[in-house]
C-alpha cells in the first residue's frame, strides 16, 4: 500500500513536472521565441524531476541520446532542403513556380485555385512554410486586394502546403516518420496517396463551391508583374522541379535527387541569373534575400544551411525530450488505455487522440510525431499490424493534426507569415477531413465483417 502511494506520488510530480514544460512551450511560441530555448529548459527540468526520483544520471543521458540518435538520419535531408530553397531562389525556379502559378488563377475560382496550387508547390518544395512563405504570400496579398475573407484563404493555402508536407519526397516529417518507423520512403508515400484520395477530392468540392460564393472582386497585378523584373522567367528555370519529379518518379535516393537539383539550379543560377560562384555558395550558406523590391523580398526570401541548422537544433532537442518521457514510462496510463482497444478503427480513433495530446503539449510537429510514435507502436506489435500501417496512421493525425492546434509551431508560424491568426482552422478542410474520412473507413470496414 505504501509503494502504491509512493508511486502515485512519483507520477504526480511527473505530471507537474510535464504541464510545467508545456507552459514553457506555449508561451515560448506565443511569444515568437526561438522554441530550442524553452525544449532546452524543458529537457532540463525533467532531468532533474527524475534524477531526484531516483533515476540514475547516467541512464536519463542514455534515454535522451538515444532517442535523438533517430534524428541524425534527418539531419543531412534538412541541410540539403534547405541548400536546395536558397538555390532554387537564385536560379529563378520558386520565382518562376509563383509567376506561372499565379498568373492563371480565374478570380472566379480563387480559392479551389489557391489549394490546387499550394499542393502542387509543397509536393515540389516538401515544405509548408517554403510554401506558405513563397506562393502563399502572393496569393494572400491578392485575396486582400480582392476583398475576400482572409481565413478562408489562409485555410486554403495551409492546408495545401501540408498536402506537400505530408506526401512529398522533400518533407522532413516524411522523412523523419520512415526513419522512426523503419519503413521505406517510397512506399510509405504510396500509401499516403492512397489514405488521402478521398479526402482530397471532399476538400476540393468543399473549395470549389467556397471560391463561387466568394470570388474576388479584383487581382493583384503588380506584384505579379515586378517579378520579371529582378528574375529572368522562362520555362527552363523550372528545370530543378522538373528534376525532382522525374528523379522521384524513378525513386532515385532522395539524397541523389536533391543533389542533382542543387547543380542544375547552381547552372542556371550564374549562366541564366547571372550570380556569381561566390555569390550562390553565400546564398546557399546563408539564405536568399532580394533587397531592392520590398514586395517580392516578403515572399522570396529564405532558405539556406543555417536556417536548417536552427530547424536542426530543434529536432534533436524534441527527440532527447521524448526519450526521456517514454524512458521514464512517465505515459504509461496511455499506454495502458490503448492496450484495452480491440478494433481498428477504436485504435485508429485512440492514436488520432493521442496525437492530438502530443501535438498541444509539444507544440511542435516533430514532438507529437515522436511522442505519437512511442506511445502507440507496442499496441500497433500486439495487434500484428506491420510499421506501414503505423507510419500511415502517424501520418493521417500527427502530422495533419498539429497544425490545428493554435499554439503549435505547425499552425503558428504559417499563420503569422500569411498574417493572420487561428481563424483559419475552421477552414483548412483537408487537415481534419484525412483523420475523419480514415476513422469512418475503417468503421465500414468492420461493418462488413
């Protein structure tokens, strides 16, 4: 009976210790400090919580470099993601993808307009904010000349930029849930094609009937015009995309690919933009800025190794942080919870939840992935299901779930750069409809049976 209060006691001050860390989290992201400040601090707070509950330092070490072994894997993907953004600015590729993608959007149809062109863009770039931050922002800075709803448009653009994020051979969390998962990138993008086909063509209805209520009244046109200005536009600076979506279709290594694209667009770069070699290598350090247009600088700019150093420090920080909680088995009343769950779709349901958690408590993508992750993957064994089917379901609620949580990085930072805020989850359609259309499939299925 003693040991029983003592351990209840033992996981209160867990618990405490946990929602003192997702205090610090949130408002470190409400606030728009740089979030491995309040991860660092997180990680040590909960060493010592349970150094002082006896668990041996070294062990705790152990847990944390362990769990952050697993982003190592990641590390290179993301320094070449970002390699590859700069570049493609600096070759005229993102320019060019935002000239040509903009120009023949029918006012009409902005909005079913605005989703079918973040998703194709974020399949291309594997990222939501290079895709919010690039085309999103030209087509926010339409939608508010146009007079129409901001959010509406923001939910559009979001949600197409986690289309990309979600399936693209580019994306760090498709990246980051094979490596965890130990599963094969390719197939696992096969399986998110297929899990996300019929919410994807809702989402497109959903749209399309949204943009002829609400058309704009008017277009844009100067911002469209000021890019053939600084950039030499012509369909052959689109070359690096086209690289990326035939290397990919051959599933060549991602690695390969990225490199590949790299060169073709460090070519055009100095013969087509005419950069010099010094210039692109600076660029691709250190990120694109256009400095003579203060329009386009608010849309093309970014990128580089440095800016996925910080990304970088952020996912190994969240990978030691979670290690430490699963290690502990400071979650184990959830783990417990799943054990009890006999059908599919109740699984389903308790991994969308628990995501859901993981996703508000770590604010961040990578955490409720990892968080996700650990918490399920035992039950996932018990019931014979085999690690695709774990990595599909992570990525239809981790991934797609996170953000839809106001004060997660995911949804935040997105937000701030189409400048706007949470009013935008209502409409971001795809996000909820991927959990929901999944959830009710496996439901008939069992219906059936």
């Amino acid at each position: 009976m003693l040991m029983n209060r003592k351990f209840i006691f033992q996981e209160m001050k867990s618990f405490f210790s946990l929602i003192i860390c997702f205090v610090i989290l949130a408002f470190s992201v409400t606030k728009g400090y740089f979030i491995a400040y309040s991860l660092l601090l997180s990680l040590i707070i909960l060493f010592i919580t349970f150094f002082l509950q006896g668990f041996p330092a070294r062990n705790l070490i152990i847990m944390s470099f362990s769990s952050s072994k697993k982003a190592f894997a990641i590390i290179q993907i993301l320094l070449l993601i970002g390699a590859v953004t700069s570049v493609w600015m600096a070759a005229g590729t993102i320019p060019a993808l935002v000239y040509y993608g903009t120009k023949f959007i029918n006012p009409q149809y902005f909005i079913i307009s605005a989703f079918v062109l973040t998703s194709f863009i974020s399949v291309i770039l594997g990222t939501s904010f290079g895709t919010v931050s690039t085309v999103g922002v030209a087509l926010m800075i339409m939608a508010r000349e146009g007079n129409i709803n901001p959010h509406l448009v923001a939910g559009a653009i979001i949600a197409g930029g986690y289309f990309g994020d979600r399936c693209s051979p580019m994306s760090s969390s498709a990246h980051l849930v094979a490596n965890i998962t130990k599963t094969k990138l390719y197939k696992n993008l096969s399986y998110m094609i297929t899990s996300a086909s019929l919410p994807l063509i809702a989402s497109s209805l959903i749209y399309f009937f949204l943009s002829v209520s609400h058309p704009i009244q008017n277009r844009n046109s100067h911002f469209i015009s000021e890019i053939p200005q600084f950039f030499t536009i012509h369909p052959f600076v689109l070359l690096p995309a086209f690289a990326v979506v035939v290397l990919c279709l051959l599933k060549v290594e991602v690695k390969l690919t990225l490199l590949a694209s790299i060169g073709i667009a460090f070519v055009l770069g100095i013969m087509v933009q005419h950069y010099s070699l010094f210039q692109i290598i600076k660029l691709v350090l250190f990120g694109f800025r256009l400095e003579n247009s203060i329009n386009l600088n608010e849309a093309l700019t970014g990128g580089g190794i440095l800016s996925m150093l910080r990304v970088s420090l952020v996912v190994i920080l969240s990978t030691s942080l979670v290690g430490i909680i699963v290690g502990t088995k400071t979650l184990t009343v959830i783990e417990r919870l799943l054990k009890r769950i006999t059908y599919r779709s109740s699984l389903f349901f308790g991994t969308t939840t628990v995501a859901l958690a993981c996703a508000a408590f770590g604010c961040t993508q990578t955490i409720a992935i990892l968080m996700t992750h650990q918490l399920v993957k035992e039950k996932y064994e018990q019931e014979c299901l085999d690690n695709y089917q774990l990595a599909t379901d992570i990525e239809n609620t981790a991934v797609v779930i996170s953000p839809l949580i106001p004060w997660n990085i995911a949804g935040l930072v997105p937000a701030t750069i189409l400048m706007t805020d949470s009013g935008f989850i209502p409409y971001a359609v795809y996000l909820y409809l991927i959990p929901l259309f999944n959830w009710v499939q496996f439901k008939l299925a069992e219906s059936k049976n």
